[in-house]
C-alpha cells in the first residue's frame, strides 16, 4: 500500500475483510503498509481483490500459521495447550522436562510469529475446525 495516512485507507481494509466475513488474527500498521495475519482457509485473493478495488496496493505473502511447518511434538505441545493444559502439565503428558516444553513452545511462537498461547489456540482451532478434525 502506498503511504498509508489516511483512517479511511485503514478503514478500507477491514471494510473489505468484514464483507467477506474473514477474521483477522493480527495486524501491523506502519507509515507505508499494513500486514494481516488471516485465518486459515481465508479468501486471500478475494480479499485482495476488494482492497486493490478501493484503490490501495496489495501484495499477498503466504501465511506463516501453516500447522504442516510444526514438528509432530510442537504439533502434540499445540493440542494440549488447545486442551487447557499449562506448560509444566504439558511436559508431564509428553514425557519431557518443563524446560523442554518451553522449547517447543518457543518454537511455535516463532514460526507462527504468535505473542500468546491464546493466539496459537486460535490458529490450532481455526485450522481443526476449516480440516474437519476433532480431539488433538
């Protein structure tokens, strides 16, 4: 987008993501762009079609929440935080030392460039929602 000034062009964008009924996970403002972080299985092109129509530059990256990029144990670490287990009650179900699940934790974070188990939960659970999957 060039130089983003303007509410209306900030407006614009979640104007358009509201029509398509996409949620967003998270944003980034800066003085020239905005990215979104969308759920899985959003419209993306469709999106980028009603934001370029309302006259604003698009460029569309692939996601990073791709639950395929996480190891078979971030994987099973996601599904027993979705679960409401806490950290050390997650090393314990997985057979691991407290400081390990953290590693795995921090792994996710980083891949999925989420702050909060809160988000991570989000994401597990759009994704196993939008697959069809049940339990963990």
């Amino acid at each position: 987008m060039n130089n983003l000034d303007a509410p209306a062009q900030l407006a614009a964008v979640f104007e358009a993501a509201a029509r398509l009924d996409v949620r967003v996970h998270a944003g980034r403002v800066s003085p020239r762009s905005v990215s979104l972080e969308l759920e899985p299985g959003a419209p993306v092109e469709a999106l980028a079609s009603l934001i370029a129509a309302a006259g604003l530059e698009v460029t569309v990256a692939p996601g990073q929440h791709l639950v395929k990029d996480l190891s078979p144990r971030e994987r099973e670490l996601v599904g027993h935080l979705t679960a409401g287990l806490r950290l050390k009650e997650v090393a314990q179900q997985m057979g691991v030392q407290t400081h390990t699940a953290r590693e795995y934790w921090l792994r996710v974070k980083r891949k999925w460039d989420v702050k909060s188990i809160a988000q991570a939960v989000s994401i597990w659970t759009e994704h196993r929602h939008a697959h069809g999957e049940r339990g963990q």
